[in-house]
C-alpha cells in the first residue's frame, strides 16, 4: 500500500507540532513508523490522503458508536451551525443533553458538561476532594483517566505506550496523595481502606479498563470498592470516558449492577465533537460552584455544537431497542473469528471483550488471559507491532498500541467483521 502523501505530510507536522501530533496516542509510538494522515471517513470507513480506504477500529478512539458520518448527526449538526456556535450562556440542548444523560445513567441525578474526557476527571477528583475534605485519592496501575496532574502517575495509554507512565511535570506533591493498587486486586483494596480509610476522599476507576487493553474488572473487585468506599464515606468514581454507553446503555455500572457516587464521561456523549461531562448524586454535585464551593468553570462547557452531536447520537441508542444486543455481537463474532485464526495459525493470543471494546492481547509464555498491568505489559509487544502493520496493509485500523482497546459500532457488518478476521489470519501466518 502506497502512503507516500502520509509521509509527507507527517515529516512537515514534524516541523511544526511536537512529534508531529496533537496527541501523544497517534504517534505509532508502539508500532513504529510514521502515522496514517486521513482525509476523510464515512460509516466503517477512513480514508487517507493517499486514496486507501480502511475498516477503522479506532473509531476516533471510541466516540463514533454510529459510525462516521450517520445522517442523524450531521443534521442535528448542521441545524445547529446555522443558530450560532457559541453563546457562553444557558441553552435548552444543554437540558435536553443532560435529561438524557440521567435517563440512560439512573446513578447520575446532577450532571455538569465539560469539554473533555480529562476535564471531567480532573474535576470529579476535585469535587471528590471538597466534598470529603479529604486528600488522598486511590487509583489503579494501568488505569488512565486522562492528562489529570494527580492521576498521571503509573497511567495507562499513551503513557504507557511511550514508557512515561509517571509524567515529568508531577510534583511530587501531586503525586503523593494518589495512592496506587493493581487493578482487580480485591485484598490491596480490603487493606488500603483498613489502614487508611479515614484519609480516603475517593476511588477512581475505570470499570472496564480501556487504557491497558480492554481489561474488565472482575465483579468481586468492583462490588469490594463499592463496599468500602461506603463504609469509610469515601466517594466512589467511575470514570466511564470510555465505557459509559459503550459497554451496555448505561455504561458499566449497568452491566455490573454496581452504583457510584460520581461518574465520568466523554468520547460518545458528545457524538464526535470535545465534550466531557461529570455527575452523579445530587447531595454530592450541590457542592460544585455556584450552589457549593467546589470551583468548576469552563467557557465552551455546553457547546451547542457539541450538544446537538451528543444528544442525535444519545437519542439514536436510546431508541433503538436491540442496538446493545447488535453491537456485542458484532464484537464477540470479531473476538472469536480472531482467535479462531490464531489458533489456526498457533499464534498464542487471547481477546478480551465486552460491550463494543476489544483487545487482541499477544500473551507471554507465563499467561493465559490479561486481568491487570503487570500480565498486560507482559504481552509480546513486538509481536503485536508486526501484526498491527500487517493489518493495516490489509486495510484494517487498529489502535496503534498494544495498551489501546479496539472499538465496534453499529455499521461493522457482519460482511466487514468476516473481512477482518480473514485479514487478522493472514497476518497470524505473516508472524
Ligand atoms: N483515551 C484515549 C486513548 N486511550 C485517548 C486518546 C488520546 O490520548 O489521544
């Protein structure tokens, strides 16, 4: 496949934007080479600059539930263009947006609209914080809840892709009242909280873990954090950038039947443009500035273009009674086909998946399935790279790591699944 164009579009970003990227996560840091540049993208499909066309699993890295493009958006869109793009003062789509977000998440009773994924978790934290009066902060390795100073510390995605997992720039100060645990790991959770529950504003997690792969938490480990954050009056946070209308219509938390104090959300609430947003019980959300103290500001917050994508896309999975029922079997055909192949091939890989998320996880000789950092970093990263490119020749996007899921939507047919998984075979016997 020629992608002459890309290269050099990409040696003139070079030249202009650090590493080329406005995102570190873009970089092919964990495959090598230089990125795909696109130009366009309809349905499944990416297309790059120089005219090859792909089945994209990136799907911008999870907004893009629908696909690209879907006609429901792009109107609601365009209707709101011509309104007017932005007014820094209330609007009736932010109350709708908001309606819908505590229809289909019954956890959230107040909800605040951000701009991003970050800012959500950043000010969940925060509001943690104020709302306890307490400091410490419990995260898990792997985990990655965005560019937040005070989670940036043993984080997941991109940080872990580029081997900066504890970001220069975190003072030590930041750093010291975010406690770390393995994931799924019920005891580290039971002990923290025994010798230091008191001191514990909140836990953030993401139920299904989307930034060291796709790593689902066990029902145990999830049920224990909601156990003992209620016990010692510490918030629990799910931070649902990822999995929230993704892994089920109400997120993970429906899945697992388990309830946080808080959540967070982005990628498909704003239906492919920046939005983020934070919410949860009302006792708590009250002490957000201008009813309580908690400071949380932001001028494009409730954007009505972002609005109008977020609620066409929320009402179109709100409608559509069956869209979950598709859309896991969409991946788990993806998921079986593929491993079906390796095996073929005597490829050792196993891929996690649930909802709409997925990983093809190359597992060391000491593994059999991936439940935390330690068994995910263990994966056979070299392996994964060649396959990625082999993929790619195919026309086929993944995630350009090893530690990224990979996303489904709605317009994966069963045709462009089938096609995969047969290109997915002949980069196993490439290997
Ligand atoms: N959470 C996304 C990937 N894990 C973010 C993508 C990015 O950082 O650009």
């Amino acid at each position: 496949m020629n992608r002459n164009k890309s290269r050099e579009i990409f040696e003139k970003a070079l030249t202009l934007i650090p590493g080329g990227v406005n995102s570190p996560a873009r970089a092919f840091g964990g495959v090598g080479g230089t990125p795909v540049v696109f130009e366009r993208a309809e349905g499944p499909w990416m297309y790059d600059v120089d005219g090859n066309r792909y089945i994209d699993y990136v799907l911008s890295w999870g907004p893009m539930i629908l696909g690209h493009c879907d006609p429901r958006v792009t109107e609601s869109l365009n209707a709101a263009v011509a309104h007017g793009t932005s007014f820094g003062a209330p609007t009736l789509a932010e109350n709708t947006l908001a309606e819908l977000i505590i229809r289909l998440v019954p956890s959230i009773e107040r909800v605040r609209l951000v701009n991003s994924g970050t800012e959500a978790t950043m000010s969940a934290i925060r509001l943690a914080r104020g709302y306890t009066g307490r400091d410490k902060i419990v995260k898990f390795i792997g985990c990655y809840h965005g560019h937040v100073d005070s989670l940036l510390v043993a984080a997941g995605s991109a940080c872990a892709t580029l081997a900066v997992p504890n970001s220069p720039g975190v003072t030590a100060g930041t750093a010291a009242d975010t406690i770390l645990l393995n994931y799924n790991d019920v005891e580290g959770v039971r002990k923290t909280f025994e010798e230091n529950g008191d001191q514990i504003a909140g836990v953030i997690v993401e139920p299904v873990a989307g930034n060291m792969g796709c790593v689902p938490g066990t029902r145990e480990f999830l049920e224990t954090l909601r156990e003992e954050t209620k016990k010692h009056a510490s918030v629990l946070i799910f931070d649902e950038v990822m999995s929230g209308f993704r892994v089920a219509r109400g997120g993970a938390q429906e899945f697992y039947g388990i309830t946080p104090d808080l959540t967070t959300l982005g990628k498909i609430v704003g239906g492919g443009l920046p939005v983020g947003a934070y919410g949860g019980r009302k006792e708590i959300m009250d002490a957000v500035t201008p009813v309580g103290k908690v400071y949380q500001a932001g001028t494009l917050s409730g954007n009505p273009l972002a609005t109008a994508a977020g609620i066409a896309t929320l009402r179109v999975l709100e409608a559509e009674s069956d869209f979950y029922t598709k859309l896991n079997a969409t991946t788990a055909r993806l998921a079986k086909g593929i491993e079906r192949e390796a095996a073929d091939a005597g490829v050792k890989v196993s891929v996690s998946h649930i909802g709409g998320m997925s990983t093809i996880f190359f597992l060391s000789e000491d593994d059999d399935s991936v439940k935390d950092w330690d068994s995910s970093s263990r994966c056979d990263k070299k392996r994964f790279a060649k396959f990625f490119w082999s993929m790619l020749d195919s026309g086929v996007y993944l995630p350009c790591s090893q530690f990224e899921t990979m996303f489904t939507c709605s317009v994966h047919s069963d045709e462009i699944v089938d096609a995969t998984i047969a290109a997915a075979g002949k980069a196993f016997r490439s290997l």
